[in-house]
C-alpha cells in the first residue's frame, strides 16, 4: 500500500520508484519473475509500458508527458505498478505494470459492447460423422480443441452483473478481453496540451520517444508451462501443439487461439487453414494433369517431328535477330518442345475449367465455415461501429475543425473536403507515378532480353563446353531464366520501397476510422502488388511473340530492338518458368522474411539475457526482447496469401503444379506464422474481426479475373487451338491427323528478300529459304507474306473457344453459388434458438426485478410495468 499510496498522490512512475522500501526492491532476488502478477501476486498484468530515461534536451518534456499520462491513467481507474530500471537486466528500462480492476473492466466492457456467458448452451452437437475415426490422427485433444464450454452470451450490463454467469471476479474476462480494454483506455488517455491541441494517446507517446514500448504479456515462457498455478499456461499448449513443425498434419486449435489471441487473428488461421484444406484437391487433379503430360510425352507428335533428323533436322529456321544470329535447325528446340507437353496438352484445358470452378466453391464454402465460425465465436450481431468505426485517435488529433454529427447531435472533428481533395490528388499521382515506375522497370526488362538474346545466341553457338547441354539451355531459355531472375530481385527492391510509400500517404490522407485505414492501405498495397508481381507473366502470356511481324517486315520496340518470337512450340513453356520463378522465389524469400530474420533478432537480444537466472530475468523483460507484431502484421500475412492465391489462379492453365507448390508452402506457412507468433512476437492486442474483411472482395475480383485470363491463355499462349484446327480441317493422313502438323504451322520466306536490316553476316550453306512461325503466303504466291485463310480459321477458332469457355465456367459458377447457401441450415436455427433463449432470460430477469420492486412496495414500478414486461415474455415466448 506505500507504493500505491504515493501514486494517488499524483507522483510518476519514476519518483514512485524511488519511494519504494528495500525490502520490495530485493524481493526480485527471492521468488521467480516470471509472473504475470503484480508484487503482491493477486492483481493480474495486464499491459506493460517501458521507457528508458535518456538524458537529452526533451527529458524534462518526456517525463512530464509520463506524470500527465499516467495521473489520467489512474483517474480512469487504472493501477499501474513500477519495475526501477536498477531491476531491469540491463539497467537501463523502466517498466510500467498496469492492471484494470473490476470496476473499470465492467465499465469498459459495457463501453464496448462485449459479450459474456449468461446460461451453459442447452442445443445439442451435431451428429457423428462416422468417418471421424479416419480422422483421429489428424484430431487434437478435446481440451485444446474446446477450452471452454459452450454459452449463450450477451452484451454486459453493469446494472444486470446477477444474470452473467460470474464465479470469479478475476478470471471473468479472458486476459485478451482485458488487454483489449486497457489498449481502448491507453489509445484514448490525455497526456496534456502542446501548442494549443490536445494531445492524447499511447500511439503518438511512442511515436515521440516518451515510451520505448507498450504490449499485454505472454502468460508464460513457451517452451514450458508457468511456475504460477493461476496461470493457464495457453502459450505453452499453443506451441505444443500447433506452433511446431512435427504438428504440420493435425488440425488447428482454433477456439484456443481465438482466446489467446483474439477474434481477428483467430479468423486469419481459420481462413489459411480452409485454404490449405481446398488447395488439396486443386493440387491432386493438377498433379494428375501434369502426370497425364508426362506419360503422354513419348506421343506428342509435335515434338517427335521436331526431333526428328528427317523432319526437324531438315527445316532451316530465320534467324531470331538481326545480323548476329545465323540460321538454325528446328531440332535444335527438340528438349524444349518435348518439355512444353508437359503443360500444354489436352489436360490444360480441362484444369483451366476445373479451377474456374474450384474457385467457386472454395469462396462459397468459405462463407459458410465463416458464418459457423461467427456463430461459435459470438460475433453474430457483431457491428464494425463497435470497435472499427470508431474515430481514430490520430484522425481527431488532427482535424482541428468541428461539425455536429447528424446521427449523435453532439460536435465531432472533420476534414474539410478542401483538404481531403488535395490529400486524395496527391495520394493518387503517387500511386500512379509507382504503377508507372514499375511498368517502366518491366519494359527494362523486356528490352534486357531483346539485347541480351543475341548476345547467349552468338556465346552457346561459338563454345564449345556448352556443347551438351545446348539441346536444353537454349538460348531462349537463358534469355528467359535470366530475365525472370532480375525481374523477381526488381519486384523485391520496388516493393520494400513501396510499402513505406503506401503507409506514409495513407497516414497523410488522415482516414476517419480503423476500417478506413486498413481497407485504403488495402487497396494500395494490393493494387501495387497486383501489377508488380503479375506484370512480368501478363506480358509473356499475352504479348510475348504476338507482335513479331514477320522476315523483312518485323516490328521494334522504340525502332531499334526486335521484339521476341515464341519458341516454335509455342510460348507456354516461358511462362511456366516465369511463373515458376516468380512464385517459389516469393515464397522462399517470404519465410526467410518471416521465420529467420525474426529469430536472428530476438537471438541478438537476449544472448546476454538467457544466461541470467529466471528470477532475474522477469516475465515483462522477456517480452520486452521480443519482436513486435504490429498493427499491420496480419495485413501482410493476408497480402502474401491473396498475391499467392493469384498465381494459382490467373496463370495456372500454364503450370498446373502450382496448386500444389502453393500447398506444400502453405503447410508451412501455417507452422511458421504459428511459431513466429507464439515464440518470436510479443503478445498481440487482442481485437475484434467478424469476417477477413476487404479480402474477400479481392478475392472475388480475382476469381473472375482468372476465368478470362486462364482462357485467353489456353487460346493464344499455348497451341491447343492451332493444333485442333489442323486436327479436324486441315489434316490429310487418316491414320495419324497430327503428322505434318509441324511442317503446317512454319511459313516460308526468301533469304534474298532480306532487307540488310534483317539479314545475317554469314550464310556459309548458301541456304535458299528459311521458315519462321505463322500463317502467311509463301513467295511464289499472288498474296506474298499475306495471312493465309487457316490463319483466320485460327483466330476465329480462338475467339469462339473463349466465349464459349468463359460462359460455361461463369454459368456453373454462378449456379453453384446459388446452390450453397452462405449460412447452413443448421447455423441459422442454432442463431434463432440462441436469440430466443437469450430474450426469454433477459426479459425473465427484468419481470423478476419488477416483482421484487412490487413486493418491497417500490412506488416507481407500477402494475401496468408489470403487466407489460410479462406480456413481453410471452410474446418472446409465442415467437
């Protein structure tokens, strides 16, 4: 009590310290720290502020903003309790210990409409499946999987405390709904007036240095269970049971984490782990598709021709750029086009329309594992105006001007529209000039690989040591590994960059609320990253090849380099290495990102720190050295996903083992985020969420984006449709359509038709004629070098193909979404049963109450009152 004594006096935390007896200072020595107690093991911890007492020009300045804030902090309700930083491992921190009593936790949990259990729930479990003892292995304990029981809940009332099921003051609120509500006060708590505003909030106290640190406490170290038998020990059961890496195959403690971490962390696990589940099946029917193109390899008459000495030996090719490159054989291309069969075969298309419909279905199951999840976490009547649309606390510190809020009536601050249009123009050019920078830096790259592709043409064809691998490292590939390699370390760079960008101009436009905030970031961030990524595989999928020209007429980017030709079978196989690239090399680097770098920090820290004994390395230190999630945290992890969910989905009619690298990555995903969470992050602030938010419309947009991509990809990058064509209207041998299809598809071209522009230094055979990919006219015909009719048969088999495609998958989509319904049927009579019960209890009590007022004699409750509040149970009753 002489410590509290001092702080009512309106001391701060440094002076309190000062005043604290020897015998509590040398306590430290006697009993174990790590403890989520104050001294007197009784008040739980419930945040932590820290700060080290630098002696600089603002010290006076910080140490008056502390005493203001944490004067207003104590007349809120809060107790804090201070750690001198003669205590601290390194002797130079101050810590901040801060408890919430009953009476500001009930207050603030009505301020916050917080929900609470009110009766046990009655309403039976579903029905046993009975395949669940399949699905043993893959199940956790029941007490991890549900660490609570099943209630009905309300929204607390102070004035209604009876009718909660409260049997312990002290663990009514789970330490996640108590740490919410002390962050609610620290985000809203007044530290006093600077050059005639009203300065308030532990956000801008960190931003200026006041406080080096503000977080909830870890109730225990993760590798084993707390001393404290008050303490639940969840982050040791979290890591043993999901946050390790051998738990890969077993499902998700939800419910724990939910309560460990909160509701808005809870629903991002569930989403990756739903899908993780559903890229399962995508990646089997992928790997079944690329199976049927390796066993079919050795039938793939395309490249038997190309390969063959007779056919592909004999056909000279033009030469793929100007004056360096000579002419070339087509069997050269023989490893790259038997490769291509790989993922350009009949199974591409059936994937392409698999997927269209895949997406479907994982979106439209997903609304229902959410509405079950909303249900099961009380978030039903969850309104975001409870916690996120709130007013920021930077945006009222900011808007000095006031207006009268036509809903509340009461005076709040506002943006002028004036200041929002400058905000809002200078926010858009610098997006613009950004998506502008990175179609620049893609058109660098398309002009490294027009220079460079003469230079690998003119180096594999004079070495000889490349002489063995130069049926497979040809120079198109070198050209393409190359230039996928600096295309994925320039999206590296650019995005670092960006992110600071994004967040500093959407800070500057001052969003009004957190929901705001969040879902502009959103949308900056993703549309950045969506023409990062993405832009490299629009270009090789949709204009790669497609604008060649043809010998003696080709067409230049800025009138000087050619623009690239497909390998002769075909531009599908680049894409694939674009793709495959870009993608693994994301993946890697994002949890080299995500797992190393974390643990090589928190390993720096605390290489002092481990040696000391845990009495004097104490529970609030601990966390102290661990890396901070942040407000942003899930955001990336989100973004890293939805981008992810991008490749499998508009490209992967080009690689159908992308589902599966996806889920392989995924596996992991989940391991690392729960382990980097649970070992190498300090406790995130619990926070609300009913739904992944902005996500799901991306996701949406994206799902529909895919169908026309994934069809336009099937008809123009790769060579089903020419080869179709051929199959049924232009080929002569019965026995087997697909011979000379090869021969078909190569048009012919006069060397001495060669403008010196085009043509090689050197023809040493004296070659005549030369063949190059399209559909034209040979020289001896009237049309010379005009498009033949096949080549219009072709294009219009192709606009025909994608029509007809995009129909078919948007027809079935739209049916199976009108078939599923988003909420089950099972969900919404357990949400009606709940409401009813609910009403039946309140309006219960409230007839109780009236009759206890009636029998004491009390003048203010009249008969009529009571007449209508049991007319009011029974119409609950009736309904």
């Amino acid at each position: 009590m002489f410590f509290l004594r001092y702080h009512w006096q309106g001391l701060n935390s440094t002076e309190t310290t000062l005043l604290i007896p020897d015998h509590q200072v040398i306590d430290k020595r006697h009993e174990s720290k790590d403890s989520i107690f104050f001294r007197d093991g009784i008040r739980r911890i419930d945040f932590v502020l820290s700060y080290v007492d630098d002696l600089n020009k603002e010290w006076e300045k910080k140490l008056e903003r502390r005493k203001e804030f944490e004067n207003n902090l104590q007349k809120a309700g809060l107790e804090l309790e201070t750690e001198d930083k003669k205590e601290s491992e390194d002797g130079k921190i101050y810590f901040v210990k801060i408890h919430a009593p009953w009476e500001v936790l009930i207050t603030y949990a009505e301020v916050l409409n917080i929900k609470v259990p009110i009766k046990e729930n009655d309403i039976p479990s579903m029905v046993e499946n009975p395949l669940d003892c399949m699905l043993t292995p893959f199940r956790l304990p029941e007490k991890v999987m549900h660490p609570e029981p099943d209630y009905f809940t309300a929204p607390f009332s102070k004035e209604k405390q009876e009718l909660y099921l409260i049997n312990d003051e002290s663990t009514f609120f789970s330490p996640s709904m108590r740490n919410r509500i002390v962050y609610y006060i620290l985000t809203r708590c007044p530290y006093g007036t600077e050059e005639g505003k009203k300065k308030f909030g532990i956000k801008r106290l960190l931003n200026n240095g006041t406080y080096s640190a503000a977080y909830p406490l870890h109730d225990c170290q993760y590798w084993k269970k707390a001393n404290d038998p008050n303490c639940d020990s969840e982050r040791y059961t979290l890591y043993m049971e999901w946050a390790r890496f051998l738990r890969f195959y077993k499902e998700q403690p939800l419910d724990l984490i939910r309560k460990y971490y909160g509701e808005k962390i809870g629903i991002y696990f569930a989403w990756l782990g739903f899908y993780t589940e559903m890229l399962f099946l995508a990646a089997v029917v992928g790997l079944i598709c690329f199976l049927y193109g390796l066993f079919t390899m050795d039938e793939n008459m395309s490249s038997k021709e190309i390969c063959d000495p007779a056919i592909g030996g004999e056909i000279i090719m033009c030469p793929l750029c100007d004056r360096e490159c000579d002419y070339w054989k087509l069997n050269t291309t023989c490893a790259s086009s038997e490769y291509s069969h790989l993922f350009d075969n009949v199974a591409t298309l059936f994937f392409a329309i698999f997927m269209g419909i895949w997406v479907t279905l994982f979106l439209e199951f997903w609304k229902r594992r959410q509405a079950r999840l909303k249900y099961e976490w009380d978030l039903v009547d969850f309104e975001e105006e409870q916690q996120q649309l709130q007013l920021r606390p930077e945006y009222e510190a900011k808007c000095t001007q006031k207006k009268k809020n036509p809903v509340t009536q009461e005076m709040e601050p506002y943006l002028p529209l004036t200041s929002q249009a400058v905000r809002f123009c200078i926010s858009g050019t610098t997006v613009l000039f950004w998506v502008s920078l990175i179609i620049a830096s893609m058109i660098a790259v398309i002009v490294y690989r027009l220079a460079v592709y003469a230079a690998f043409a003119s180096l594999m064809e004079n070495t000889q040591t490349l002489e063995p691998i130069s049926g497979l490292l040809t120079p198109q590939l070198a050209t393409s590994v190359t230039a996928s390699c600096l295309n994925f370390v320039i999206i590296m760079i650019l995005n670092f960059l960006y992110e600071r960008i994004a967040i500093w101009i959407t800070d500057m436009e001052i969003p009004r609320t957190h929901l705001e905030y969040e879902n502009r970031l959103t949308m900056k961030m993703f549309l950045f990253q969506f023409v990062n990524y993405y832009s490299s595989c629009f270009y090789v999928a949709f204009f790669k090849g497609k604008f060649v020209g043809y010998p003696g007429a080709y067409t230049y980017m800025f009138n000087r380099w050619r623009n690239e030709e497909c390998d002769p079978a075909g531009c599908l196989i680049e894409l694939t290495t674009q793709l495959t690239i870009v993608m693994a090399g994301k993946q890697i680097w994002g949890n080299i990102q995500e797992a190393i770098v974390p643990w090589i920090c928190n390993w720096w820290g605390r290489r002092k720190a481990r040696s000391n004994p845990e009495n004097l390395y104490s529970r609030w230190e601990q966390d102290h050295d661990l890396q901070i999630f942040g407000a942003l945290g899930l955001f990336y992890e989100y973004l890293e996903m939805v981008i992810q969910f991008g490749f499998i989905t508009l490209f992967v009619a080009s690689f159908p083992l992308a589902p599966l690298l996806a889920l392989m990555n995924n596996i992991l995903e989940i391991r690392v985020d729960s382990w980097k969470l649970t070992t190498q992050y300090r406790r995130p602030v619990a926070a609300k969420a009913h739904s992944i938010g902005v996500w799901q419309e991306i996701l949406n947009g994206m799902a529909i984006l895919s169908v026309v991509t994934n069809a336009f990809i099937v008809a123009f990058t790769s060579d089903m449709i020419p080869r179709l064509v051929y199959y049924y209207a232009y080929s002569t041998n019965e026995d087997s359509p697909m011979s000379g299809y090869i021969n078909n598809s190569l048009s012919v071209f006069q060397i001495s038709d060669f403008p010196d522009r085009n043509k090689p230094k050197m023809n040493p055979d004296n070659f005549v004629i030369c063949r190059y990919r399209d559909y034209r006219y040979p020289p001896d015909h009237e049309r010379k070098y005009l498009h033949t009719m096949q080549f219009w048969h072709i294009l219009a088999a192709k606009m025909a193909f994608i029509i007809i495609m995009e129909h078919v998958v948007f027809i079935v989509k739209f049916f199976v979404a009108w078939m599923i319904p988003d909420v089950p049927a099972d969900v919404k009579a357990k949400i009606k049963r709940e409401k009813y019960l609910t009403q039946k209890i309140l309006h219960e009590y409230e007839l109780e109450k009236l009759k206890e007022k009636l029998c004491r004699g009390d003048t203010q409750a009249t008969e009529k009152e009571f007449i209508a509040t049991e007319g009011k149970v029974e119409l609950s009753s009736a309904m």
